[in-house]
C-alpha cells in the first residue's frame, strides 16, 4: 500500500465549532491541509498543476472516535487504498500522540479531471506517486501450497489472527478496505482455491474443502486460532468451520450471509449460471449477479464501486466459479450449527441487502448465544465494499473486545 508521509498539525480556534470542537467539515478541511503538507514535503504542491489536472472529490466520509479541541496536536497519516486510471480512493487517520487515541478517520474517492472538468488519466509522475493501479502486482503474495491447491494469501501485521473469507464470485480484494483498517491485527486474506491468485483444481469444491483448505493454511503460517471472518459464501464455509474445526476459532463475523441450504428453485438457479459461465464466460455472470449484489444508493452514487465488482468478478477463473456454484447448491443447512457456536459472534448485514436481507440476519444472530447484530445502512449484500469505514468500525470494535 502506498503512504503519503505522516504530518503532525496543530488545530486551530478557528477550525472549530460553536462547541469548541472540530466537526465533519472542520475535519475534511484538517484532512486536505495534511495532505497538501505531505505533498509540500515531497513531489510538490503544484504536482497537478504541472500535468494538468486536478484530484476533484467525488465522495467523502469522515467516522468521528473522539472529540477534538483547539490546541490538540494531530498526527494525520495518509493511505492509497485503490488507485484507478482516472480515480484515486485515499483513507486518513487522525491520531492524538498525547495519549496516543485515534480520534477520525476518513475515505476520499477523488476523480482527476482536466481544465474542462472531465475525468483525465493520470502522468507517470501521479501514477508512481500514487502506486500501481488496483488489480495489479501491488503487493507480492505468499503462495501456500494445502493438499491438492495452491492457495495465493496476502499476510500483514502482527497481532490477534483475523481470516478473511471472501464471498462469490469475488476473491481477497473484496476486503482491502477492512483489511488497512486493522493495523494492530495479523490480517491473513486468501483467495480460495478456483479463485483469484490461487490455483484451479479440476475438482475437489465443496465447502468442507474450502473450510479444510483454510485450516491447512492457519497451519502453514503457524496460526492456532483466528478470529474467521466470511461474507456470504465466505460465512458458509465459517459455519463449515464451526461443525469441523471449532477449536481453530477465537471468534467469528458472519457477513451478509445466512444459515439455511438452498431451496429447489434456488439450486436449479445455480445450476443455469453455471451453464452462463461455462458457455459466456465470467462477463455474462457478472451481468446477471450485479444487479442484487450492490444497493441501489451503490449503483446510483458510487459508479467506482460498481466498476470494482464487475472487474472483480470478470477475472475470475471460469472453472473456479463453475465448481463454486456446486458447492453453494450442495451445502448443508447450518441452522443446526448456530447452536453449537461457542465463541464470540458478529452478525453484520447491509440494510438493503437483497440476497441475505436483514431480518434474516437476525434470525441468525437470535439462533447463536449472545451474538451481537449490526446493520449496515446505505449497502447491499457487499457491505465491505459498499459503506467500507461503517463495517471497519463495527469489525473493529468487535475485534478490539476480545482482549
């Protein structure tokens, strides 16, 4: 990931309130002045004046953790989570040395548009300022090989192990966002097998395989137990884990996912996409999954998000989706299982999800002893991408009360 040098500034009077403190505009203003700064100190403030564009703000939303006054110190750092052709998505935190509290953090999608206001590529200059495009060699992943796959992992940080599981038809990247967020965590986010980076098996998909994968992997990089983290299919094979593995668990997140098997009609419906995929390719099956896996707020207002999903889904191995729709129409029903779910559980759904919608989250959630339940407003059933900074927080916090 690439990183803007941290700058230390000091809030003025002005910045603030009729409360005495700083609000969501006085924060962005703190935001834009840490950035010029870190520009200041390396390429330039006039960097996109001399290639003439300019960083125009599509999107900004700034999560307030405490309370801010004139006179307090702030240290800012500033990161690239994507980078595109045209678009740039930054996250900023602001942290108070004094006692060392992370009182803001922000995402800014900015668009770079020309002299006339539309979207203009970047130079070389902007594009080795601001690293390599999403998608591309960002960061070199380990490659792990588990009984019959080789499965691609990206492993950062120290910490408490948290294990992302990605949903269909996507792969690890559908977690980046989460993923920067929790620094003080060992993050370990593969792409299962048939998907991403990793290895095409010619067979072997079915849940128990990718739960079994996963716990092979925990192996390899010497992990006893991790706090599993799964979105949609991802939450079925964390329910996979709960009934083969339980005592590999420190705790589990179950996102925008659900417990029962699929009905008839709904297997009949796995079969006819796969026989899309194997006939059209990848692109015909994001045609038809888009549409209900994003929100129409997503849709309407957030066209980079959209365009993320799709790429995600049209590089994905053929092959690797055929054998994951198999394994989503043969599943088990978990209900059963809720019961058995002896560790601490988050229960997190997009409240426009159409796929997995809310009141059946909180079936879920009611169906396991003291689960917690949140519902994340303006997202579908790809909350993470969706509303990143609102499900950073509640993974977050749900994180930080396991000691």
């Amino acid at each position: 990931m690439t990183t803007l040098p941290a700058v230390e500034l000091t809030v003025y009077p002005y910045e603030c309130d009729a409360a005495g403190h700083l609000n969501e505009a006085s924060f962005l203003t703190v935001f834009e002045r840490a950035r010029w700064d870190a520009l200041a100190r390396g390429p330039g403030m006039d960097i996109f004046r001399r290639h003439g564009v300019w960083p125009a703000v599509r999107r900004a939303t700034v999560d307030y953790r405490a309370a801010v006054y004139p006179g307090d110190v702030l240290r800012i750092e500033t990161q690239v989570l994507a980078r595109g052709t045209t678009s740039l998505t930054l996250r900023q935190t602001a942290t108070r040395p004094a006692d060392d509290t992370l009182v803001a953090e922000a995402e800014i999608v900015f668009v770079m548009t020309d002299r006339v206001g539309r979207p203009a590529p970047m130079s070389d200059e902007l594009a080795q300022l601001f690293g390599p495009r999403t998608g591309s060699a960002a960061r070199e992943l380990q490659r792990v090989s588990v009984p019959g796959v080789e499965l691609a992992v990206d492993v950062r940080g120290d910490g408490l192990p948290v294990l992302f599981v990605h949903g269909f038809p996507l792969d690890r990247t559908m977690w980046r966002h989460q993923i920067a967020g929790l620094s003080r965590c060992r993050r370990i986010a593969p792409d299962l097998r048939g998907a991403g980076a990793s290895s095409v098996p010619a067979d072997g998909y079915a849940i128990a395989h990718y739960a079994d994968d996963l716990v092979a992997l925990l192996d390899a990089l010497g992990v006893r137990q991790a706090v599993a983290c799964g979105l949609s299919m991802g939450g079925y094979i964390v329910l996979e884990l709960v009934r083969r593995h339980a005592d590999r668990l420190k705790a589990v997140v179950l996102a925008d996912t659900k417990a029962e098997a699929d009905s008839p009609e709904a297997r009949r419906g796995r079969d006819e996409l796969a026989s899309v995929a194997a006939r059209d390719g990848a692109g015909a099956v994001a045609d038809r999954l888009l549409p209900r896996l994003l929100s129409p707020a997503t849709h309407a207002a957030q066209p980079e998000v959209v365009r993320q999903v799709r790429e995600m889904i049209e590089r994905q191995p053929v092959p690797g989706i055929v054998g994951a729709l198999a394994a989503l129409r043969d599943r088990p029903d978990s209900t059963p299982t809720l019961g058995a779910v002896r560790v601490p559980t988050l229960v997190l759904v997009g409240g426009d999800d159409a796929i997995t919608p809310p009141a059946t989250a909180a079936a879920m959630a009611a169906g396991i002893t003291g689960a917690q339940y949140v519902v994340i407003p303006a997202a579908g059933h790809l909350a993470p991408l969706e509303q990143p900074l609102a499900v950073a927080r509640a993974l977050g916090d749900f994180v930080g009360s396991l000691g």
